[in-house]
C-alpha cells in the first residue's frame, strides 16, 4: 500500500544534540511537507520541498534544516540551535492536484 | 490561504448525526475547502473536500453554502471511533508547486454513549 512512513515513533535526545527525524512516501508525490504541533495547537509548517533538489521555509524554520535528495525521502534535522525542539513532528506529502495532503503517523520529539 | 473559524468543542451523542460548522468569509474563488480530522497522537486524516458543489463520500458530506462563507461537515452516524479534532482548512492547490495548507485549531469532537 502506498503511503508515508515517519520513523521513528518516539524519539529523545538530550539538550544540544542535533538529531534527525525519517520521512519516506511511496506515493510518488512531488511535494513534502513537514509541520511542527505542539500541545493544544494546530500545526505549524517548518519546511516544505516542491521538487527534489529544492527547499523553501515556512513559518519557523530556525533551528531546522531539511534536504532532498531523492523523491522518496525529506528528512528533518532538529539543530541545537532550535530553543524548544520538544514536539510532535508531522511529515506530508501532495500530488499535483486538487486532493490535498497525505500526512506519516509523526513523531514525537523528546528532549530532555 | 483564506482565515477560518470553528467552533472549539463539540459533542454528539452515538448514533446521530454531527454537523460540524465552518466559517470562511474571506475564501477566494479559486481556494477549496478541506476537512481533515486528527485522533489523538496521530496524522491527521483527509476527510473530504469541495469547491462549491455539496461532496458526498463514505466518510462524510461536506454542504457549502452558496455564496461560499461557510460549509458544514456531516457525519451521518457518529460512532465513538470518530472522536477527534476536525480541522476545517480554504486552501488554494497550486497544480504546478507545492501549496502550504494552514491548519488551525479545529474543533474538538467527543462523540458520546
């Protein structure tokens, strides 16, 4: 089944590490997407990749990096430079189209 | 993207319809209107989309009026399994890029026994 895999579930890290959150699809979308959702709130977009080779920030990239190198892959690294990486992180993906995004399962970020 | 508005909160009791409402009087002619929901600790999960048309799927029909300010999402038989967050998003989908949907706060539904 096609669909998009965030590894892994739960992740933590101790204060000052970089660390690196897995977003793969086999959907063959175009675009990816990843958003931050802290406790209560609605999501917000850290980057987003239209094409590979190519990466724009959304609304609070600082502290974050992405690449993508390959279509299938659009990896998060949380910087130590990100003052509250403690989060749940959502990765999606789009076709071009009117069909909207297919979002992983997340993962929540622990840093202690 | 066009600014929504939902209610924070909701119940509806097993077996009844939920109407959730959405206010979007800014939504442009060219933006739709999404339904995605989110169960705890989960993605949120596409529900249903339209244009200005009234959509029907297994899931769930989504009524938008006529001039295009407000939809209403329905699910016709509410089961316990449906507690969530609805996020009602007017978004434009960029056929050519990626287009960056706003999600909101949404509306928190306890469907109840």
């Amino acid at each position: 089944d096609g669909g998009i895999t965030q590894s892994p579930k739960y992740l933590f890290r101790k204060e000052g590490q970089n660390v690196t959150l897995s977003c793969e699809q086999n959907l063959n979308h175009d675009a990816m997407y990843w958003y931050r959702q802290d406790p209560g709130q609605g999501l917000r977009l850290i980057y987003y990749s239209q094409i590979v080779n190519d990466f724009q920030k959304g609304d609070i990239a600082e502290g974050y990096s992405v690449s993508r190198e390959k279509k299938e892959s659009f990896p998060l690294t949380v910087t130590s430079a990100q003052k509250n990486p403690t989060a749940f992180y959502l990765c999606a993906s789009s076709d071009r189209g009117e069909w909207g995004y297919t979002f992983g399962s997340g993962t929540r970020l622990t840093v202690v | 993207d066009a600014k929504t508005t939902q209610p924070t909160s909701m119940d509806c009791a097993e077996g009844r319809a939920a109407n959730l409402p959405c206010n979007h009087s800014t939504i442009s002619g060219n933006e739709y209107v999404y339904w995605y929901r989110q169960i705890h600790s989960q993605g949120p999960q596409y529900i249903i989309h339209g244009l200005k048309n009234n959509e029907t799927n297994e899931m769930a029909s989504l009524i938008i009026t006529e001039d295009r300010k407000s939809s209403t999402l329905i699910l016709p038989h509410a089961t316990l399994r449906d507690t969530a967050v609805y996020y009602c998003i007017a978004g434009y989908i960029n056929t050519g890029t990626a287009s960056k949907l706003t999600f909101g706060t949404g509306t928190r539904l306890q469907v109840t026994l």
